[in-house]
C-alpha cells in the first residue's frame, strides 16, 4: 500500500510540473495489482467454497506481476537506444517489442480464459489442455521477466565507449544496476512459478516443500516487495526519465540540456560516416552526469 502511495504520489507530482514519466503510474498497477491478490486471498480464506472469488483470486496471483515485467523492458528498450542508437531505434527493433508486448496481451487472455474454465469442467482433457496453457502462460511470463539480462549484459559488452547517449539523472552505471537487480528479482520468481508449475501435483494432504507458506510469501510477493520500493528509493522517473517525443538517435540528449544545434549535430552522426562533426557530438557522448 505504502508503494502504492508513493510511485502515484510521484506521478502526480511529476504531472503538475509537466515532467510527463507513465512508468510511475505502470508501478502504481503493479502495487494495485498485489494489493488485491493478497485481499482477494482473504476473503477466499474466509469462503473458501465461493468459486467465484477462488478464479479471481488465482488470476492475481498469475499474472499481477505482468506490469512490473513491461516497466523494465521500457528501460531495456532505454538502454539498447543510449548504448546503440542505429539499433535502438531501428524499426525492426520496435518491431520485436511490439510482437513481445502482444504476446503478453495474448497470453494474459488465453491464461484468464482456461483458468476460468478450468474451474467449470471435470473432463480430463479440457482439465489437461488448461494446465498446458497455464505452463505455457507462466514460462513466457519467466522468460520475458528474465530477458532484460542479457539484452542489458550483450549491449554492454558490444557497445562502445563513444557514442553513447544519457538520459535522465545519475550516471549510466546505476541506471544498468536498478535494471539488472529489478529483472533478476523479478525473473527468480517468475521462473520458480514456471518451475513448479510442470511438477506433478501432490494431495492436499501431502504438499511439497515448494508449496509451503514460506515459499509461497518469498517467491510470490516478498521478491516484489524489494524491486517496487528499490524504483521507489531509485527514483526511476528521474533516472530513466527521457524527453517527451523522442524518436529518434539524438533524442536522448535533450534530456542532458544541451542546445538544439549540438542535438542536431549528434543526430546527423548516428545517420553514418558523412555526417560527422566530431567537435561538435564528442562534448555529447561525452556528456557528464548527475550523481
């Protein structure tokens, strides 16, 4: 709740003073999102034979933490285009984003779908079909929650020193670190629901080790906890803060208050060889930062 209040706090305030950062209001759902799931799980204590709040309930569970898995591919994204700007902004680049982003839509939808029907049937093959695409739903979710790592450690490793773009506030180092950290957090309990999601059932009367309170607390919402009050402290909407409008190589750096020639001159640089002018882009790839 505390999360809650502060990411939305920040997003207003950052509103009226037309700094315009829709991430805050992503971690604001995504805080939303585990409120409910965890209220969701106390009403269903207390009437546990009301299906209706046992299906609502289990779906928070699966997919509350799809917000926060989007919020860091948009600072990934971020990344790939300070560190390499031809490909960051290349089409076939947003291309590849979009189809990400609409998987997540779609599997949201078929994982909503046969979770409720799942509830509805006894026939052993609709029943066989509704796991499949619940695995199938919870290690896309893994795979996409752990993708930001090597997206992040391949384009460091590939970029060079010079050009790169800022953005934001505090230097680019901590921007990669609160990345790498929110997607390993975030990853770690995404893949344990994955892993234990292709384990054969147990009966009630016997549950495994991984289904006890303790994991469940830990792997389901502890993990989250520590990634919305670390963008919290981290304050993501000025560090991953880009101007409004960008599209383009060049975009980035009138987030460093430099003056429109130079972002000019920057841009003709990422256009290729014939449009360099070096005494012009080196203060920009240059550019100090604010710690």
């Amino acid at each position: 709740m505390l999360g809650a209040i502060g990411h939305m706090t920040i997003l207003q305030t950052n509103r009226k003073r037309g700094h315009n950062f829709i991430m805050s209001g992503a971690m604001f759902g995504f805080c939303m999102a585990r409120i409910l799931a965890c209220t969701l799980r106390i009403v269903w204590a207390n009437k546990p034979h009301n299906v209706s709040i046992a299906i609502v309930a289990s779906l928070f569970i699966a997919i509350g933490t799809v917000l926060g898995f989007v919020v860091n591919l948009n600072f990934v994204q971020r990344i790939l285009r300070a560190l390499h700007p031809k490909l960051g902004w290349h089409t076939a680049l947003k291309i590849v984003f979009i189809v990400i982003y609409s998987l997540i839509a779609i599997s949201m939808f078929l994982l909503i779908s046969f979770t409720v029907a799942s509830f509805y049937t006894l026939d052993p093959g609709k029943l066989r079909t509704a796991g499949d695409v619940q695995r199938y739903g919870a290690t896309y979710f893994a795979t996409v929650a752990f993708l930001p790592i090597p997206v992040v450690l391949g384009a460091l490793a590939t970029a060079r020193r010079i050009p790169m773009e800022n953005f934001g506030r505090g230097s680019f180092r901590s921007k990669i670190i609160v990345v790498l950290f929110g997607a390993t957090t975030l990853s770690l309990g995404a893949w344990f629901r994955a892993g234990t999601s292709y384990l054969k059932p147990r009966p009630i009367s016997d549950p495994g080790p991984y289904q006890s309170k303790i994991c469940f607390y830990i792997f389901y919402f502890t993990l989250e906890i520590l990634v919305i009050w670390t963008y919290l402290i981290a304050r993501i909407d000025q560090r991953f803060h880009v101007p409004d409008g960008s599209r383009g190589p060049g975009d980035y750096s009138l987030s460093m208050g430099y003056e429109k020639e130079e972002v000019e001159a920057a841009r003709a640089y990422y256009k290729g060889p014939k449009y360099i002018v070096r005494h012009t882009v080196a203060p920009i790839c240059e550019s100090p930062v604010i710690t």
